[in-house]
C-alpha cells in the first residue's frame, strides 16, 4: 500500500516515528510546517498522516467529518476503535483519543479509489503555508510568531454526492478567519470535481496562535526562508 513505508504495525497497534511523520509531510503533502520535523520542541505527527490511515484501514465514506483532539508525538502506540454509532477513534494504550471521525453514506473501500482521493486531498491540504495562510493573515492585520509558529489542524469535513472516479481534482474555494484575542482560526473551503463535473465541497479548520500584529518585512523572510527550506528538501 501507499502509506506502508509512514507507519509500522504489530500486535494490533500502528506506531508513527518522527522519522516516518517528517517523511509523510514533506514528501506527501509538500508540507514543511516546522512542527513535523523530527527534531522540533513540539513534535507532532501529521494530522493528514492519521487522516489517510483512517481512510486505508476504515474506507472512503460519501460523508465524513475529522476532529483532531490532540497532538500524536513520536513512536505513540495507536489503535482505530469503532463506537455503537459508527464513529471512528484513534486512541492510545492509555485510551486517550487523538481523532474522532464522523461518517455516514455510501462507503467505499477499493484500495485505488482511496489512494486517489487521499494523494489529491493531501496535495491540497499540504499547501496552507504560504499559499492560503499568508495571504488571510495578511489581511486581517495579524501573523503568528515567527519565532514559535504554531498552526494546529483542528477539524476537516467533506460531503460527495457521488464516491469519486477518474480525474479527481481538488481546489481552493475562499477562506475566512476569525480571531479571538491572540488565537486564530482558519476556514479554508474546498471543492473536488471528477471528470469534468462537480463531486462535493469540504472546508478545514486550522488554530493559529499566538497572534501579533502583521509585519511584512518579518513575513517575507519567514516566507523565504520556509520556501528555501522546501526547495532544499526537494532538490535532495
């Protein structure tokens, strides 16, 4: 499978390295969020990592809803449990849960069909940094701290009228940010076509914090300095 090489799995339990989540976001989603590399103060998995595992292990669902609740650190022991609903957990040895996942209609589970939908899905979402991020920020008057960016995946819900086919695209489709003191949050909205035709639309939600005023000569070099980052990445 196509995430086979991001996790490993025994006894009934997946476990994430900081080597493999860094790995994932960098090549996968072409997000180089500092807070998924391997040697970051606040390490933390990639909330797309847990969300593509979900889709491998439980299907592709018409209807789906993610709530991250909180932040997987490096080697954590990980288990999927289903509950009386149908509802999808991603919990801990210590039962602590890390993803809640709403779902309801047609449900597929053809293992192209999924890698199809999770690459394109990723490929977006990959992109909140500059792409989306910097220009909402900008604005609205406010950036995070260059110092300690912090940008914490919070939630992400797609409804389709139809499982998707060949051609899958996934675009932007506008955001809006709300601010609350020193805390942010993004809506980033998105919608998918496959073959030409309209497919559904979704939207994530992402927690900015430490907000302060918008500094454009800061961001720029912020930008310049994340932009070399990747290039460096990618050049190998």
């Amino acid at each position: 499978m196509f995430l086979d090489e991001f996790y490993t799995e025994a006894d009934g339990w997946l476990r994430i390295d900081a080597q493999q989540a860094s790995r994932f976001a960098k090549r996968m989603a072409g997000d180089h969020n500092p807070i998924h590399d391997p040697d970051a103060r606040r390490f933390c998995v990639p909330g797309d990592l847990l969300f593509a595992l979900a889709l491998v292990k439980h299907g592709l669902a018409q209807r789906m809803t993610f709530h991250f609740r909180g932040m997987v650190g490096d080697n954590v022991p990980l288990r999927f449990a289903v509950d009386d609903e149908g509802g999808l957990s991603v919990v801990d040895d210590a039962g602590k849960q890390y993803l809640y996942v709403e779902r309801s209609g047609e449900t597929t589970h053809d293992p192209a069909v999924i890698e199809r939908f999770t690459r394109r899905y990723i490929a977006f979402s990959g992109r909140n940094f500059p792409h989306y991020l910097k220009p909402l920020m900008e604005d609205n008057g406010v950036m995070f701290n260059p110092q300690r960016p912090l940008v914490i995946y919070d939630s992400m819900g797609f409804q389709l009228d139809a499982l998707p086919g060949d051609g899958l695209e996934v675009a932007f489709d506008g955001a809006r940010f709300d601010i609350q003191g020193k805390r942010g949050e993004a809506r980033l909205a998105f919608r998918m076509r496959a073959g030409g035709q309209p497919l559904g639309t979704g939207a994530k939600k992402l927690v900015v914090s430490g907000l302060q005023p918008y500094d454009a000569e800061v961001m720029e070099s912020f930008v310049e300095i994340f932009s070399r980052r990747k290039a460096e990445y990618e050049a190998g």
